[in-house]
C-alpha cells in the first residue's frame, strides 16, 4: 500500500506520478482547445509535436531517476493528451481527491487507476458533481491551503475557470483543521498573457519561505498583498507578464533545496541560486505551448 503523505509543495519527493506524450493524438483543432495559449499555437501553427514533448517529459523523469523518487505513469490511452496529470487528482495529508474535471477527461482518472488501487481505500475521496476543482488549482504550505478560483458570476462560460466557490467550501470540510485561504484568479478565454489558468500559473511557494509570484494574476490587490504579508516582499520573485506566460511560477521542488526549472528561465533559475537552490534545468518550452509546465504534469503522493 501506497502511505500517502503531502503537506507542502518543497518538502523531499519520494513519490509521483508522472504524466506520458506518448501516443498524444493529432493537433487539436481551433474547436477543441482548451485555453487561449494552445488556441494561439494552433492558429500559428506551432502546435507543439508529440517527440519533441516526450524527450522533454523523459529529461523530467531522468531527474526523478538522479533523486531516487519511485515514478509512476499513466496506462496508454490511444491518440489522448495525457501530460497533465496534475489536473486529475491531487494529495493533501494523506488523503487522494479525484477532481471534477472536465467531462471528456475522465478517462485520465481511469488510466492512474492502478495507482489508486494502491492506496487505502477509506483515504480516497471524489467530490460531488457541483463541486469543481484541480490540482492546479491546490497549493499547500503547511498549515495553510491556498485554493485559486474564479468568482465572477459568469463562471460557467468560461472554460478556463476550473475550481469554484463550491470547490474551495469541500476541501475547507474535509480539512478544518487546516487555514483554507482561497484566490480571485484573473482568466481570459482569448489572451493567454492576461488568463491565470490555474493558482500555480501565477503563485508558487518554493523552499521553505520563498515564493514565485505574478501580482496581475489575482483579481483583488489584497489577495496579492495576503501572500506579501504571510511571506514577506524580500522572500517573493516577481515574474513579468510574459514570464507568467511561459509558466514562470509553474516550476517543480524535488526537495527544500531542489527545483526542477525551464532551462529558458533565465532570470528566475539566476534567483534560485542566489537564494542557494540546486536548479535542475530541462527543456520543457515546448510542453509550456498547452499553458502548462512541470507542476501541471505532476501528481505527487508521497513527501517526507
């Protein structure tokens, strides 16, 4: 049985499942895209393609090998995107929640099935259908869970909005003893420059008391300014607004002083160091092309 154990988003890896671009189906067309940033690739005709997203998936999984955390990928679902794994379900403590995805993605849930089937089955929990929320979307620190949401009143037209109120009021049940502190994110369904898919596209912690952040991000000034005072200013990496958008704040931590960052992340890989961080760069710019990166393509189940 799989001891699940998740409470911070830095604390030593030992566990993960890692999502697969092998056999990742044709270029989606302009209907089917999910967000502005693919939308845009699609249109240019710069749809990132299927071997170059698996080298970059297989140096992900080569430095997981170097740190010795056992991986585990998703089973093949022919012609199906199934990078993300993030998305699909997430820990807190020790407890797996699938998310209420997307319709047509269930079938993601089902191919990490044998995962789950190693798992206690009284600390598995799938929400009710009018609750909404991914992993993305849940960022723990501690005694803290920061939740990112959409409140504006037309929630349901967009595709991009994918945790709701409802979503942040489940989880805050099912942890009580635990700070929930949830996030107005900003969206656009046709710039991908000012849409905040999901809290970890313009937040992240890092280390023990750092963080990656991008204040246009959130709707409200004192949701910015709630992770100001908690972290303090000094201990925040700012990101510009074309950093968000290739993903910036959507690195990975292997362990307190481990991140796993995008090569092209000049700036802010110069940061972690200075901070006294061991960076492992790899190639991901192509993957970043569907707005996700190398938290989006995680699912960690086990930290120490």
């Amino acid at each position: 049985m799989l001891q699940l154990n998740v409470k911070n988003e830095s604390a030593r890896l030992r566990a993960v499942v890692l999502g697969s671009a092998v056999n990742n189906g044709p270029t989606p067309s302009v209907d089917e895209a999910y967000d502005p940033k693919s939308l845009e690739h699609i249109l240019a005709g710069t749809y990132p393609v299927e071997a170059d997203m698996i080298n970059e998936m297989e140096a992900f999984n080569q430095v997981f090998q170097k740190y010795d955390v056992k991986v585990f990928r998703p089973e093949l679902i022919e012609n199906y995107n199934q990078i993300f794994t993030r998305d699909i379900g997430f820990v807190i403590d020790d407890i797996f929640i699938k998310a209420n995805i997307l319709p047509d993605r269930n079938r993601e849930l089902e191919a990490i099935q044998y995962v789950i089937d190693q798992i206690d089955p009284t600390k598995v929990v799938r929400p009710p259908e009018e609750v909404h929320i991914e992993g993305g979307d849940v960022m723990l620190w501690n005694d803290y869970i920061f939740i990112g949401t959409y409140k504006g009143s037309d929630y349901k037209d967009y595709i991009t909005a994918r945790t709701n109120m409802q979503g942040v009021e489940y989880i805050r049940n099912l942890f009580p003893h635990k700070i929930v502190k949830e996030f107005d994110l900003v969206k656009s369904k046709i710039e991908a420059r000012d849409n905040a898919l999901h809290l970890d596209c313009c937040f992240q912690p890092v280390g023990t008391n750092k963080g990656i952040i991008y204040k246009s991000g959130f709707r409200e000034e004192a949701d910015y300014m709630y992770l100001v005072n908690l972290f303090g200013k000094e201990n925040l990496f700012h990101i510009t607004r074309d950093e968000m958008y290739n993903m910036n704040s959507n690195v990975f931590s292997i362990a307190p002083d481990v991140v796993v960052s995008e090569k092209n992340f000049t700036r802010l890989n110069h940061w972690l160091r200075e901070q006294g961080f061991t960076v492992e760069e790899i190639p991901y710019a192509e993957i970043a092309k569907q707005e996700g990166l190398l938290r989006c393509s995680t699912l960690p189940l086990i930290r120490d």
